[in-house]
C-alpha cells in the first residue's frame, strides 16, 4: 500500500479527532449518571398533588387520637409520643403543654401529616387521617409557628401564599383580623412593601400577624398554633395574642404555650410529660389539684418579677434611645451602647433590631447617594478585568510559566512534524513512524505538565476569589441585602458559580488557548517557509474565520447569561425550599 501525503493528513487528523473526542465521551457518562439522578426524583410518587383520597363537602374539625406511638425515622429508638390518645371537639380550644421534648410540637405536625404514625389512630371526624386527599386537608388547616416564616417577596405576596386566588378584598380582611392591617398602610409601599430575607424589614410581632393573616386567608376549620407568642417580647405578645383570640373564634384550635398566662382562657389544657398525659382539665381546675401545671404556673410566677424589671429597663432604654436618636450621635454609638448591657432578652434584642433598622435606612439613602459613582466604578473595572484576573493568580506565576511553555511545546507539534517532500517521505518513512511514537510520549507529557499546572493556578484563583467575594460581602452594609439581586440564594449562586468560571482566564481553557495560538503562529511560518503563496492565499480566508469565531462567541455570551439568570432564580427557588413546611400548600 502506497503512502502519500493526503493519507498521512487523513491519519493524523482521524486520530486527533478521536482524541478530541474523548472528553466528551467522559460528559456523556456524567450527563447519564445526572440524569438518573434526576429521573428519580422526578418519578417520587407525590402524595401532595395526588387526586386520590377523601374529600369532603364541609369539614367539621373534630380531633381524636387514640394510642398513638411515634417516632422520628431519623431516631427510630427514641419514642417521643407513648399512647397518646385525646379529644378535640368542633370549636374547641385545647393547649398542650409540658417541658420542651414532651411531644407537642410533634403533634402538630402529624395533624399536617409531615409524618405518619407507627401505631395508633388520628382521626378528623371520624375519619382516619391517611384517608383524607393531602392537598385538600392542608388546605383546611391553618398553622402560625413560634418563628414565622416569610419569603423575600412583598406583604401582599406572602399573605397569598395562603390562598393564591383571593381578592384584595379579603387580603384585607384577614389583616385586619390579624390587627396587621394598620401597620401595613403606615409602611411606605403598605401591601407592596418588601420584607426582606425571612421578614428582616420586620419586628418579630409585625412577621407574626402576617403569618397569622396568611394562615387565615384560607378560612381554616382547623387552626395550629405553635409558640405562636414565645419569641415576642411583653407588648408585642399582647397584640398578637389579641389577634389569635380573635380568630380563634368558631375555630378548631390546638394551642402549644410556652408562656402558660397564654392558655388561661382555653377550654381544655393537656399537660404532657415524655409523650405522655398526665394532667387533663381547665385552668382552675389544674390548679385546684397543686400538681404538674401548678408548679408549672408557679415556676413561671417566681420569674415574673425579674421580668417586670427588665421591662422597665427597657422602657428606660427605649427613651435614652429616642433622646440620642435626636442628637448627633451615630448608630454605631448607639448599639454599641445597648450592647453594653450584661442581659440581653427577647425584647432587648427588639431594641436593637429597631436601631440597625434606623441604621439600614441610613445606608439605603447612601447606597441611593452613591449609585452613580458605583456605576463609573464598575465601568473602570470592566475594562481592567482580564488584567485584574491576572494579577490576582501572581502567587501561581511558576505555574502559569511552566504551563504557558508547555502549551506552546503542545501547539508547536504538530505543525512541525508536517513533511511535504515525497521523496524525503519515502526514505525516512520509518524513521517519520518512529519520531511519530516519540512524539506521542513528548505530547502525553507536555498536556500532562500543562493540564497539572493550569488547574493548580485555575483552582488558586478560584479558591482567594471566592474567599475575596465572600469577605466582602459580609463587610456589605444591610440594606446591601434588603435588594432582591443580593438575596441569600443569588449570592450563594454567584459564589459557587462565577468564582469557578473565572478561572477560565488563567486555568485549563487559557492553556487550551496558548496551545492553538502558538499551533497557528508556527504554522504560518512553516507554510512561509515551504510555500509563500500558498501560505498568502490561506490567510486571505483567515478574517472570516475569525469573524466566524467572534460570532460564535457572542451567541455563546448570550447563552451563558440566561443561564446565569436561571441559576440565580433557582438559587432563590432552593433558599424557599429550605422552609418547605411553610409552603406545603
């Protein structure tokens, strides 16, 4: 078989495709193992949005457990619920109460079925509660938790998590049932005001009735508080407890107290210890048989005093506070002085939140002051951004060397080892198959050497930037957070993200790019060397490659930057998951 130039260019070139596409058989393995991944999640049977179960026309809200066992999948050998088993009439309010681990919290949520029980029965009107269609039965359930959960999104939006198809109207009247509605209109956007990460723009009582209000705008037959009030301090309690009292008028209602002065006015308190009932009855009667809920109460009462103190410390240091707010000392001065106290509570910590409050307003007018000079910084920065990256990997400059020599050793190969005389082809044809093989080991080599040193400085650099990004976000003023493009999940996205892509710059694909550069530059000589003419006549072509080239580059920019936005809109998606119990509905 006759050997000849245009068979050696198709050699070289078949094996350099195949190994070209070796890579991407790698993403293919990788893309099947994602996928399946995927496809299992995807094919989870949902019991949520499932049609199966009972529906009802009307739901009375009559509760009864009977002989309940429980226990978390997580801690199969700790009982938490030993059988339970009790009655709640239709519009009856019951309070569970007891130390912290006794169980309360846990029925809760197996009334919204996050769990099911191992043994027993819980029954809603007769009926077993896995009988009932999921969606249906949480909708009629309304649930307000000792830490309200709100998204980063407007009043009016977290209130519709409730029920997405309400009017404006009824909007409306669950805060007001809520005694929310007042607050809301005195607020700058009222009902479109933003809320920030979790309700941040918020004090903890105003989060509260919201909650409340999103929980009513259901109209639930069944209503679950849990430590609704604990986390509030003394007059945001009062208020808040005069909104659940109101709504839990005609209401099944299923009370969690830490605070027992809360439970005084319900129907029926459990008093529960390790899962179990040891006390069942009304305030006075509880208190008539000095047992369990007596030392309880009078445990609390022992505290009460020390409480009223505090409370009267604060109103001192809410006036100090409010004389210095109208002189000319800053904010800084004024936490720094609250945080000079040695006890701190819950309303205390109010104080506080209020004064970083005043403080985030301060640094929303100097972000509002200075959006213009960060817009001609950020302009400067674009244009010194591929010298900036460079200058940040300086740490890694021997390897950048060693792989930028390696690149041109890999670019130069193959140009080099072109031979054009058909003569001198048959004469040293052995020897050509031998340097052939040596060059295969030189190459293995040098990609090895140039691969190891790029990723070394590609991964130094993402690593000191990440670090760098992640610094300077935290010395970001507050208000830098309240904006929706600098949520918890796009910054997340960003940091795990675009400090990666960075390394493009100065990592693997810079190699890449060094490799073909010197691989053209050495050919353009070698083609001057054997045919000028030749060599003139390919160059002509080579502004539309380039343009072509360009092209392809832009289209791919634009690509990248919708995915850029999908990931940070997933981010955000990712950061709501987290409080799944919040938006089962």
């Amino acid at each position: 078989m006759r050997s000849n130039g245009g068979s050696q260019l198709g050699y070289s070139s078949s094996h350099k495709n195949l190994g070209q596409a070796s890579p991407y058989f790698q993403a293919l393995y990788e893309a099947r193992v994602a996928a399946f991944g995927i496809w299992k999640i995807v094919d989870e049977i949902n019991n949520v949005d499932s049609d199966k179960g009972l529906t009802k026309d009307d739901l009375i809200g009559e509760i009864h457990f009977s002989n309940v066992y429980f226990s978390y999948p997580s801690r199969p050998d700790a009982p938490i619920l030993n059988n339970l088993s009790f009655n709640i009439k239709s519009g009856q309010t019951v309070a569970l109460v007891g130390s912290s681990g006794s169980g309360k919290s846990t029925c809760i949520q197996l009334l919204q079925r996050f769990y099911d029980s191992q043994l027993g029965s819980i029954l809603i009107d007769g009926k077993q509660i896995n009988e009932y269609n999921l969606k249906w039965l949480r909708k009629h359930i309304g649930v307000v938790n000792q830490e309200p959960i709100l998204f980063h999104t407007t009043i009016r939006e977290n209130i519709l998590l409730g029920s997405d198809s309400a009017t404006n109207e009824e909007i409306y009247e669950v805060a007001k049932m809520a005694n929310a509605h007042d607050f809301i209109m005195t607020l700058p956007n009222k009902y479109e005001t933003l809320v920030g990460e979790r309700g941040a723009a918020l004090s903890g009582g105003q989060k509260q009735r919201i909650a409340i209000a999103r929980a009513l705008l259901r109209d639930p037959k069944i209503l679950l508080l849990d430590e609704a009030t604990s986390a509030l301090d003394y007059e945001s309690e009062k208020i808040v407890q005069k909104a659940l009292d109101q709504v839990a008028q005609g209401r099944t209602t299923l009370i969690i107290a830490h605070r027992l002065s809360t439970v005084r006015n319900a129907d029926k308190i459990i008093v529960m210890q390790q899962g179990e009932i040891v006390e069942e009855g009304d305030h006075d009667s509880l208190m008539k048989a000095q047992g369990i809920y007596f030392d309880l109460i009078k445990q609390q009462n022992l505290c009460q005093f020390e409480e009223e103190e505090e409370e009267e410390e604060l109103r001192l240091e809410q006036k100090e506070i409010t004389k210095l707010m109208s002189g000319d000392e800053t904010n800084n001065d004024l936490i720094e002085q609250v945080h000079h106290k040695k006890t701190i509570d819950s309303a205390t910590q109010s104080v506080i939140s209020a004064v970083y409050g005043m403080k985030n307003s301060l640094a929303g007018y100097k972000l509002h002051e200075n959006d213009d000079e960060k817009k001609i910084a950020i302009k400067e920065r674009k244009k010194n951004t591929t010298v900036d990256i460079l200058q940040m990997n300086k740490p890694e400059w021997i390897f950048i060397a060693i792989g930028c020599i390696a690149a041109s050793i890999n670019g130069a190969r193959e140009p080099v080892f072109q031979q054009c005389d058909k003569s001198v082809q048959k004469r040293e044809i052995f020897l050509c198959i031998l340097l052939y093989v040596v060059l295969g080991v030189i190459s293995l080599l040098f990609h090895s050497i140039q691969g190891y040193m790029f990723a070394q400085s590609g991964e130094a650099l993402t690593k000191r930037l990440r670090s760098k990004a992640f610094r300077a976000i935290l010395r970001q003023e507050i208000a830098y957070f309240d904006q929706e493009k600098h949520s918890t999940g796009v910054l997340c996205t960003r940091l795990a993200t675009e400090a990666s892509a960075v390394q493009a710059a100065s990592g693997v694909r810079f190699g890449l790019i060094l490799q073909h550069i010197f691989g053209m530059i050495v050919g353009i000589l070698l083609g001057f060397l054997y045919s000028w003419q030749l060599t003139l006549l390919v160059l002509v072509f080579l502004p539309f490659i380039l343009f072509g080239g360009i092209l392809q580059i832009r289209l791919t920019a634009e690509f990248t930057r919708k995915d850029k936005q999908i990931l940070e809109d997933g981010g955000k998606v990712c950061e709501s998951f987290v409080w799944f119990s919040s938006i089962y509905y």
